[in-house]
C-alpha cells in the first residue's frame, strides 16, 4: 500500500482536483457506497491512518476485516471530505473486483465489531433501509412543491453525507411515503377536540395558541382543538386510554381537515406558508425517534422566553439574520394508572408551534433551505450551481460568510448561547440576483445554554427542563465548530469547490478572513485565536454513534486536520492570507 499522507493530497504533496463536478445522479447503490466511505474515511480509517490519495483513487483500509478498498475521485478535499465517482472495490488475488453496497455494509459491520466489541442487529437493516428510501425518492423525483421554498426543504434525495444511514426510517416505506418531502408531500392534519382540562400547554405569545384554536371551527364547547400528525395518529390510535376517552367523548376524533400543510427537510415539521408546526413522531429517522420529549416541550417556550434579551441584541448588531422562535406547545394530558398524564401520549401528541416565515423574512428575498444549496448533487433549483449565474463565486461566498457567521460566534461568546446551525437548520435567503441577503436559523431543540451566563434562568426551571437546555463550554464550543463550519460552512464550500475546483483554498481564505475580521472587531477569545491558529476541528462521529446506539446529546468527535491552518493554505496558494 502507498505510503500514508494528509488527507487530500498526493504523495508529493499537492492537492488534487480531478473530474469534472458531477451532472447525473449516482445510483442509490452507489450513494449507498459512498456515505459508508465517507463515515469510515472521517471516522474509522482516518484517524487509524489507513486511508491515502493514490492518483485517482482514495484508498482505505480495515484493518481488522483485513479489506483494502479502492474508488475513484471525482475531487479531493483540504478538509478530507473527498468527493466519489463509480462503484466501490475491493482488493483481491487476482486484482480490484467491484464490491456492491451490500457487501460494504457487511465489511463495515465487521470492522466495527472487531473495533467496539459492540454487537449492532439493526445497523444493516437500517442501512438497507436508507438504500430503499433512497430508490423510492429518486423514482418520486419530480412530484416537489412548485414553491420555491417548500422545493428546496423536499429536494434532499440523498441525505446527510457524513451519515451511514441518512434516509433509513422504520416503518412500512408504503406507509411514509405519503408524508415524505422527497415525495412532495402535502396533506390535512388530522384533529382532536380535547375537553379543556385535559390539554397541557404552555405560551409565551398569544398568536401562538390562536394559531392552533383557528386550526377549523367545528370544535364543541367546552373543548380545546388538538392537531394531530396523521401518521402519528395512525401509530397511537389503539392505545388503550384514548380509546377509552374517545369512548367517554373526551376527545372526538373530528377527522382531517383545514388546509394542507406540505413536509419539511424533517419530516415531522410541517408548514402552511404560515406557522411551522413542529409534531411528535414515533418513527426512528437517522439515529432518533423523532418524539418531542416532555422537557423538549416545556424547553421550547422557556428558551423563546429566555432568548428574548440576547435574540434582540443579536437583530441589531446583524440585521442580515434571525432566528425563528418557539412560543408554545400543547398536547393531551390524559392520567395514567398513577395520575399523571400517560406519557405516551403526553410527549406523542405534543406539538410545538414555531415562527413562520413572514414574522422574520425581509423584504424581497427568496429563502432556501441551505442543505439545499449545498448539495453535492443539483437535485433541485436552490442548488448554488443554479444560484451563481454569472456572479463571482468569490463575492457570493463573502457575502454569505458575513451574514452566517458572526451572528453565531456573537451569540455564543457574547450571550453564552450555543446555536445549531448545521445545514438542515438554515434558510439562505437571497435576491433576485441569486445573492444572500439574510439567513434564518431554526429549531430551537439543539439550542443550549452555557450555565455560567444564564444561571438565574436555569435556576428558575425544573431541573429536568434546564439540564438538557445546557452545555458546558467546551461541549458547547465543539458544537457551535462542528455544526456551523465542519456540516455547514464546509459542506457549501464543496459544491462552489466543485464548480470552481482549483480556487478551493481561496474559498478556505475567504473563511479565515471572516473569522479574523470578526476577531478584529468584536474581539479574539481564546478558542477563536485557536481556530484561527488552525487547531484541529471537531466532527461529530455519525457511524459510530448510530453503531454504539447512542443518544444524539451523547455524540462524540473525531478530529480533522484544519484547513485554516497557514501552511496549508500557503502551500496551496503561495501565500498567507
């Protein structure tokens, strides 16, 4: 095997840039492949410096299943997030033989299995799993939403690249295509008329619980109008204490009805060209059940509460951005054995009612879901390849950093705030001309806290409200890098690499000159001078994660070599920046 270098470069040194940016879709088989590279590339050979660039070839290792695999490059990365093109080999006595998504699954369930000492039974149904969405979205293709908007949130064929199951959901496909984005999904809610001592809510906005009570007007006195996701309906229809209060007439199940609302990148947030509505779903997507937990209900209000102060200041300082607030949940608080409300039903029916659009939008500008933009293949029209027309790259991109980025940096240096603005969390709002003009985040349920900032707020909920709405700082600080430059700022910067393929370390510059004109201004903190120094970057270990069945809080890194750092760009542009 070749001699082992930096990721992205060639054995003398020199970063590569291959083929031309890909025009065609890659087959579900091949997707499959490449996402399965790409987590053991980050997580697994990376690290074990078993990986090299070998002319036009990526070559990785494992080790302990004792397989040496081959895949042509379509680009190399500075950041070593490679771009693929073709099928997967595999290394045997007679030479390099094609190795299908099958059998790279298997290898990789073996490796990590002699790696952890874990056992996973799921890990290869899930990864078939994301194999048969995948083909069901590609053959759905061309059913999206004619809105610009709701097109790009409905665009995502492939999914999470870093993820070894980006599509995989639990559930008959037949059953979730229905309410899937990729399939264009746009339907009726269904509706519950609660007596109104039976629902639990919480609001920090009147507007917020009207949106719901205006949801249809047939709801009997005396009780309160529930809305429902129908496919979470479907999954808790036969639980025994509704149908116990649907017999009592409690709850009347009054059917679906009022105007569609079309599906989200999420799945289970929905939208009207209004109100986001945020619904429990007991449906495992990537690597969570996608359930609103008690504490996520509550936490959603107290952090629309406690984000007040800081959200205004961070408005004023950058009015190129904004974040989408959270103001109120309700759901059906029927007792259980105990008295309390049962809990299945409590956190499954629960629905959190978020911003719209219109409440934060600025005049004339088209918002787009980032993931979107940047996604490695033109699957839809918000694709930046479909943006840039004939503006410079160049000037797209600094205009774009200067609006994500220091809004974020602000919020967690100045107001201990950590945002999750990963690529799923952003809306790239932009001119008619193409370029940014602002950007939204979104979802309030990766948002924490430091304590040290917000300790008089925290102290005033419950413990098991606040502990899950906090980091600490270095938790929170790898948060912040891994969401806002190793999924978002690095990922976009791909796809302008792939159009522009020899000007990707002038795209890296343009990064750390943002970074440092932020720190010229608003000061340079410690952890700042170290990502500007070119301090290893943390990425959130995807496969590992999902193979270890862990919780998403409970996510670890791994590591990756700047591309920040002054050698690197010196020798790939001949100067510093």
């Amino acid at each position: 095997m070749p001699s082992l270098t930096r990721p992205g470069t060639s054995s003398a040194g020199t970063p590569l840039s291959l083929r031309a940016p890909a025009s065609t879709l890659p087959t579900p088989d091949d997707a499959v492949a490449h996402t399965l590279l790409n987590c053991l590339l980050r997580e697994v050979s990376g690290p074990e410096r078993q990986t090299v660039v070998a002319g036009d070839h990526l070559l990785l290792r494992l080790p302990r299943r004792g397989v040496l695999l081959r895949v042509a490059l379509r680009r190399t990365s500075l950041l070593g997030a490679h771009r693929f093109t073709g099928p997967v080999g595999e290394q045997r006595d007679t030479g390099w033989s094609e190795v299908d998504w099958r059998r790279l699954a298997e290898y990789t369930h073996d490796e990590l299995s002699l790696r952890t000492g874990v056992r996973n039974e799921e890990f290869l149904e899930q990864i078939a799993s994301s194999h048969e969405a995948i083909s069901t979205a590609l053959a759905a293709r061309g059913a999206g939403a004619q809105d610009a908007y709701l097109a790009s949130e409905q665009s995502l064929l492939f999914g999470h690249r870093f993820h070894p199951t980006p599509k995989a959901r639990t559930g008959d496909p037949r059953s979730w295509s229905a309410y899937a984005p990729e399939a264009g999904a746009a339907f009726p809610l269904r509706h519950l008329a609660v007596r109104a001592h039976l629902i639990a809510e919480e609001s920090a906005a009147p507007w917020a619980t009207a949106v719901l009570d205006g949801q249809r007007a047939d709801v009997p006195d005396g009780h309160r109008l529930l809305p429902v996701h129908p496919w979470q309906y479907e999954s808790l229809s036969e639980h025994p204490a509704l149908r116990a209060a649907l017999d009592r007439g409690d709850v009347i199940d009054l059917g679906p009805g009022g105007l569609p609302f079309a599906a989200t990148a999420s799945v289970r947030t929905l939208y009207d060209g209004e109100t986001f509505l945020k619904f429990s779903l007991n449906v495992r997507i990537t690597n969570c059940v996608r359930k609103n937990s008690s504490y996520e209900l509550s936490g959603a209000v107290a952090l629309t509460r406690a984000l007040a102060p800081a959200l205004a200041d961070l408005a004023e300082r950058f009015p190129g951005s904004a974040v989408l607030r959270e103001p109120a949940y309700r759901t059906l608080a029927l007792p259980g054995p105990d008295g309390a409300p049962d809990r299945a039903l409590f956190e499954g029916f629960g629905v959190i009612v978020r911003e719209g659009l219109p409440r934060r939008l600025a005049p004339a500008v088209t918002p787009l879901l980032a993931a979107a933009v940047a996604d490695e293949y033109p699957t839809g029209t918000a694709h930046i390849s479909r943006l840039l027309k004939d503006t410079d790259p160049l000037a797209w991109w600094s205009a774009y950093l200067d609006l994500l980025l220091p809004p974020v940096l602000a919020a967690y240096f100045d107001h201990g705030i950590v945002l999750e603005p990963h690529l799923q969390n952003v809306l790239v709002c932009v001119d008619s001309d193409g370029m940014p003009a602002q950007v939204l985040f979104r979802d309030l349920e990766g948002t924490k806290l430091l304590p040290e900032h917000h300790e008089h707020a925290l102290a005033a909920l419950p413990p098991e409200v606040a502990g899950p709405m906090t980091y600490d700082g270095r938790r929170g600080w790898d948060r912040v890098v891994y969401c806002l430059l190793v999924n978002h700022v690095a990922e976009l910067l791909a796809a302008l690499a792939d159009l522009h393929p020899h000007r990707e370390a002038e795209l890296w510059g343009r990064v750390r000159d943002t970074l440092q004109a932020y720190a010229d201004r608003h000061g340079c903190p410690p952890r700042l001078a170290a990502l500007l120094a070119g301090v290893p970057w943390p990425a959130k270990a995807n496969l590992l994660t999902r193979w270890e069945r862990k919780a998403d809080r409970e996510a670890g890194y791994v590591r990756l070599a700047s591309p920040l750092a002054e050698d690197i760009l010196r020798d790939t542009t001949g100067s510093t920046r």
